[in-house]
C-alpha cells in the first residue's frame, strides 16, 4: 500500500489531480475541510466496496484488498492527519527517532507549494536521510 500512496501522491494528486490536492499545501481556506480530503473518502468507497463485493468464488481476493486498503487508510489518518498536521490535538510529544524522521520528510514536502519539483511523496517509509541530525 505504501508504493501506491507513493505513485497516487506523486502522479496523481500532483498530476492530473492537483485541483482537488492543492489545497492541501497552500492553506489559503479557513476551512478545517479540504476538496484534498476526498481522496480520502474515495480511497473508503473503493475499501467497502471490495469488502462488500467479494464472493469466495470469482471475487475472492476483494476481502483482502479492502481490508488492505482499510488499514493503510486508518494509518494514513493516524500519522498525516492527526501526528504530522495535528488537525486533532493527539500526539504531540512522540519525538521518537520514527516521528521525527517522518515530520521532517514531510516539512520538506509541504516546503514547495506548487504542483511540480516535489520530493518525498511516501508517507510511512521516508528515506533514510530524513532520520539523520
């Protein structure tokens, strides 16, 4: 799930998508709502789905790709909505070696506001100079 948030992060929310993700990085809106938080409910619809769909016969593997993208969904909150951008106030103190490793890549990404010559598009596997002093 990681390599796809990657590829959907870096093709698609600043590809094709920018619209709905650009909102993300610029912050002009005094809304705690962002169009960037459909990709979120886009990504349950496609989850229940396959959860719901799945037959033991010819749609067996629905079941564990919904529960897939289920968990990496419920990380994805987790981590980018509450730890990193604190849109509720859980987590503040973690300063583990982890946490800092991952807000740092994640300053670094929101550093460029525009759609083009981002780095660091992952979210839960950053490179490794992203944990170094």
């Amino acid at each position: 799930m990681e390599f796809m948030a990657w590829f959907t992060h870096k093709y698609v929310m600043h590809g094709f998508l920018w619209s709905l993700h650009k909102d993300h990085h610029h912050k002009d809106h005094n809304s705690w709502w962002e169009r960037n938080d459909f990709f979120f409910i886009f990504y349950a619809v496609v989850s229940m789905s396959c959860i719901l769909l799945h037959d033991s016969e010819t749609f067996w593997i629905g079941r564990p790709i919904g529960l897939g993208i289920l968990a990496y969904g419920i990380a994805y909150f987790v981590v980018h909505d509450i730890f990193i951008h604190q849109r509720f106030k859980l987590f503040r103190k973690a300063n583990n070696w982890y946490a800092k490793g991952v807000r740092r890549a994640h300053k670094i990404h929101h550093k460029n506001i525009n759609k083009e010559k981002g780095e660091c598009f992952g979210m839960l596997v950053v490179p490794l100079k992203y944990f170094k002093k």
